[in-house]
C-alpha cells in the first residue's frame, strides 16, 4: 500500500511580533511553530511584515534561519486590493492599519482552516471578521 503525500491541514500565519519572537525562540511560539511542523501546517508572513520586523539590531543569522523555515507571501496587487477591501469593511483607513490589512488579506487567502498568531488580536479580528483564529503572543 502506498502512502499519498502529506497535504498541509491549515496555515499558521505570524505577525511581526509573532516573526521577532520566533527569531528569538520565544518558548510560546516556539511551541505554536513545533505543533505546525507536526501538523504539516503551512507557516506564512507577508513580506510587508518584513519591514516591521527588520532593525538594527535584530539577529540576521536567526532571522534568515527562521525566515527560511517559512513561506513569505509577496504583497501582489490582489492582496492589496483586498487588504484596502477590509480596511473599507471594518471602517478603517490609513497606515496604522495598513500592514495589519496585508497580513489580514494573506491570511484569508491561505489554505485552511488559519491561525493567526499576533501582538494586535483586537484589529486583526476586526479585518478578518471572525474567518480566522487569532491568537495573542
């Protein structure tokens, strides 16, 4: 009898604070990234995240190994459209929410069902209107 292909159950998606404390093998996310890896869950970041993430004195050689065990989703046109699409639905607008709605898109477009680990669950849960399960870090 032979076996079929592992097919990913879900996605885990992180966040800047969820990618900075992954970067610094936090024991919580660590944990979250351990339990996906047994799930065969997919585990995304937008690459707007990126530009949150990237200071001076972050890590580089943890950030390049963490960020080589992910999938970084490119921010194409579609998913700005639709980022801009949530913003509009929950009321919100401008740049304080502007990489929270990437996120959100990317999120909403990932095989699921999704979790989304990040410091700001109140206006993540907001953008993906209950579609996704945000969980504090």
């Amino acid at each position: 009898m032979t076996r079929s292909p592992a097919v990913p159950g879900g996605t885990l998606v992180l966040d800047s604070e969820g990618l900075a404390k992954a970067v610094l093998r936090d024991r919580t996310v660590t944990g979250w990234l351990a339990l996906a890896r047994a799930d065969d869950l997919r585990v995304v970041t937008s690459a707007a995240t990126l530009v949150e993430v990237v200071h001076p004195r972050i890590n580089r050689p943890a950030l390049e190994w963490t960020l080589s065990r992910l999938v970084v989703e490119p921010v194409t046109e579609p998913v700005a459209r639709h980022a801009a699409a949530l913003l509009a639905d929950a009321g919100l607008h401008g740049h304080k929410y502007a990489i929270d709605a990437i996120l959100g898109a990317t999120a909403l477009s990932a095989p699921g069902p999704v979790t989304l680990l990040t410091s700001d669950p109140e206006d993540l849960m907001v953008l993906c209107d209950g579609r996704v399960t945000v969980i504090k870090v």
